[in-house]
C-alpha cells in the first residue's frame, strides 16, 4: 500500500541522505512531498542537489500523511528556527506514524520535548544533545525506537533505508 511521507527539508541538506531514501521510498511506490517555509522554492543541498518544495509548513497537516523523513546536513538545525517544523514533527511521534531521521535530522526531533527515554542515534557532534533531550543515545548504523527510525551518516543509509521500508511495509 503506497504512503504519502513528509519530508522537512530547507537549504544545506546533505544530498545523499536526501536523494537515496527518496529513491528507495518513490521505487517502492511511496509519495513523498517535500515541506519548508515557502511552496515552490527550489533549495540546494551541501553538494548542489537542487530540490522543489512542494508545499509550504502552513498548507500541510501531519493527519495528512502517514510518515516523516528529515535528512542531515546543516538543514535540520535551520528548520529548528522556526518552532512549526518541530510541532509538525511532534505529531508523527504522538499518532505513532513513522518517522525517519538521519545524521543531523534528529536534531528536529529534539524540538518534540517526545524523545525521553527513546532509544535514538545521529551524527556524533549531536549525542549530547539527544541526551540532553533525555533520549538513549546509540552509537549504531541503525536505531529502531518503536515508529522512530534514526541513523547517523551517509554509509549508514543503506541499513536506513532498509528499516525505514520495513515499517512503511506495515
């Protein structure tokens, strides 16, 4: 069954944590809209990929779809600006949708105040944080926290990918 999924994404994006789950999740017949401040804008990731947004963060709804991707890169912490991304984010977690987040993208998830006591891995400059945020830090290719799924860079995005596809399979 095809699902419609989120993706929080704005300038600076780590491409590839981008681009290979869109990929994996679009060639398993998934939907997937791209979100940020303003529909119709193009924004560029940290190694040129350019990516048009779909929809702006105040025409979506989190009930209207069925499962979140924030990708890394300098992006995430740029989203967190504005407190609607994590609000957004905050709704996947409550409803138990999938959400999916890589390197620098759980620093989103931060924003949820959702992320104690939730097992969880990122880029390694952002373990204190998630502690911080009360979570359980892991050092692992891939952390499976009920509907949450994190990994923490690009050569990750293969075991990623695959977790991320198990749980949109449910």
């Amino acid at each position: 069954m095809s699902k419609k999924i989120a993706t929080l994404i704005t300038n600076l994006f780590e491409d590839v944590e981008y681009t290979d789950p869109v990929q994996a999740f679009k060639g398993a017949g998934h939907e997937v809209i791209t979100i940020d401040k303003q529909s119709g804008n193009e924004v560029t990731g940290k190694k040129g990929t350019t990516v048009k947004i779909d929809k702006s963060i105040d025409e979506v709804h989190p009930a209207d779809f069925d499962a979140l991707l924030i990708p890394g890169g300098f992006s995430p912490d740029l989203l967190r600006e504005d407190d609607r991304f994590g609000e957004f984010a905050k709704a996947f977690i409550q409803d138990e949708k999938p959400v999916f987040a890589i390197c620098h993208g759980p620093q989103v998830l931060i924003d949820t105040d959702l992320l104690k006591g939730v097992d969880i891995t990122g880029y390694k400059s952002i373990r204190n944080d998630l502690k911080n945020a009360g979570a359980n830090y892991k050092d692992e290719e891939v952390v499976i926290s009920k509907n949450i799924v994190t990994s923490r860079e690009p050569k990750d995005i293969p075991a990623f990918n695959r977790e991320s596809l198990k749980l949109l399979a449910k």
